[in-house]
C-alpha cells in the first residue's frame, strides 16, 4: 500500500495498492527522473516501481539476487543503473535497460551492507556492519 500523507493539512489518502512486497520493506530511493522508485525487503528482493501511479512493478520477481534482507539501494544520476546491499555482504549492480542483466560484489563489507550512494555515474560509496566506507569505481564493469 502506497499512503500519500500531508502533515500540513492533516490528512492521509491512500494512493496506491500495487502487488506489494513478500517481506517488510527496508529501503527505498526515488531515481533522479523521478520516474521510479526501487524498494528493497527483508525477504531479498528489490522491486522497481514506476512512480506515476504505483500500479505495477517494473521489475518484479526477477532482482531477488541477495540470499539474505535487502539493507539498500541507490539510483545512478542517470536513472540507469541501481545498486543494492544486503546482509548477506553483497553489493549488486542492476541495469534499468537490461534487467536480467546484474553485477555482483562479494564480500563488500564483512557483515553486511548498511548503505550505499552514487557520488558520480561510475562511483559507489558504501558502508558496512564491519565499520568501514567503501568507494567502488564501476566504470567497465559492464564490458
């Protein structure tokens, strides 16, 4: 379900019901178009929405990648590309155009993935359970 809240004048609409999730969700970032929105659950899986109406997932069963809860994601300046981390120290790489198409990181951060932000189009900061910041440069990984 999808709620549309306005604190100004106190009142809250749902907007949406969508297929929903299978797990509680635990992320969500909005692409620099503002064209969509992925989500990421507890149970693996990143779903990609398409904002104008919440109606049907854009990506849907098909990012569930992670073998453990989704912790975050993050839209490239380009709105092509989203990044996910989980539990599970994985960091994945998925492409808007192709979208069984996906890299993944293994071992990005003992423990987990807490957080990730694009600083550029090729350049990722992560953090992690394991206390460190990681910037991972992406340019050719899709070589």
């Amino acid at each position: 379900l999808v709620f549309d809240i306005d604190l100004g004048a106190g009142t809250i609409t749902q907007s949406a019901t969508g297929e929903g999730h299978r797990g509680a969700i635990s992320c969500i970032a909005y692409s620099p178009d503002s064209q969509h929105v992925a989500v990421g659950d507890a149970n693996r899986e990143v779903k990609v929405w398409q904002r104008a109406d919440w109606s049907k997932a854009v990506v849907s069963g098909k990012w569930v990648f992670h073998t453990s809860g989704v912790k975050c994601v993050a839209w490239d300046p380009t709105s092509t590309f989203v990044v996910s981390g989980a539990q599970d120290e994985s960091l994945y790489v998925w492409n808007m155009t192709k979208k069984m198409k996906k890299k993944q990181i293994k071992s990005a951060h003992k423990g987990g993935v807490n957080s990730a932000v694009y600083l550029n189009e090729t350049t990722v900061a992560t953090t992690g359970h394991d206390g460190c910041i990681a910037i991972w440069n992406l340019e050719g990984i899709w070589d």
